[in-house]
C-alpha cells in the first residue's frame, strides 16, 4: 500500500469505529430502552475498525476476522505494543457478538457489556495512542470521548 491509500484505510476505519462506539452508547442511552446485544455488537465492531486501522497504519490488509485477530497478535501483541490477552478478549467479543447477532434466544445483559468494559476502554486508548498523529484528529477525539463516557455510563 501507498502512503496515500494507507492514511485513506486508517482514516476510514477510525471513522467507522467513531460510528460503531456512537452506535453502542445510543444502545445504552437511547429513549428506547437498552439494548444490550446490539451493544455488544456495535462494540465488537468498533474494535474490529480499530484493529484494522492499526494493521493498516503498517500496510497490512486482513481479509476476515480471524486474519485481524492473528495478524494483530503477529505484529502487534508478540512484539508486545499491545497486552499478552489481547487477542483473547478481542475472540471472546466477537463470540459474544456472534450469540448478539445469530441467537436472539440468548439474553445479553448489563454483565455482558460490563465483563468487557474495561477492555475495550483500555483497547481503544492503546491503539489511539499506538495510531498517534496517522489517526485523523476530530475523530481520534471524538472515538475517545465516547469510550470515556462509555467508561463511565450506569449500566443499569
């Protein structure tokens, strides 16, 4: 990948992890009530782009989940730039979000949402701090509001 078109994919991605997190606290705060396995989705999701963003700031493309997941422990947990369970709890969202997304007779709960909450907070500002200045401001900014609020909102 060129320069150009590796700025472009980890801009892109970044955006659409802002959008994943906005779409997961909406999930939580919303007028509707709270929709916890939407959430967890929306929140898989949102670490999924940021994984992504992070392999493209090295010019690495992943062509399905399971490649993101083993190539950010390649380039990224092995030479430890990120935590050892990383990987780990990355897998273990997405199977949550896979009983979200495919199994609506399994109930997501608060707990759900709160077993990975410090992860995902603590994974986000890793990979901002990991994308530094290649992450487009505004919404490197705005990505790490969320997750701060995220932190903070009453599950219950």
């Amino acid at each position: 990948m060129d320069k150009a078109v590796i700025a472009q994919t980890v801009a892109d991605e970044v955006r659409a992890a802002k959008d994943c997190m906005a779409a997961a606290m909406n999930n939580l705060t919303g007028g509707y009530g709270k929709a916890y396995g939407r959430c967890v989705s929306d929140l898989y999701y949102a670490c999924y782009h940021l994984a992504s963003a992070l392999l493209a700031s090295k010019g690495i493309a992943a062509n399905s989940h399971e490649a993101v997941q083993k190539l950010l422990a390649l380039h990224f947990v092995k030479p430890a730039a990120l935590p050892q369970d990383t990987v780990g709890k990355l897998n273990d969202l997405m199977d949550k979000r896979h009983v979200a997304d495919y199994k609506p007779h399994i109930l997501i709960g608060s707990e759900d949402v709160e077993r990975f909450r410090p992860w995902i907070a603590g994974f986000v500002r890793a990979v901002l701090r990991l994308l530094g200045k290649s992450a487009p401001a505004e919404e490197a900014a705005t990505l790490q509001r969320a997750v701060d609020d995220f932190a903070k909102i009453s599950l219950e």
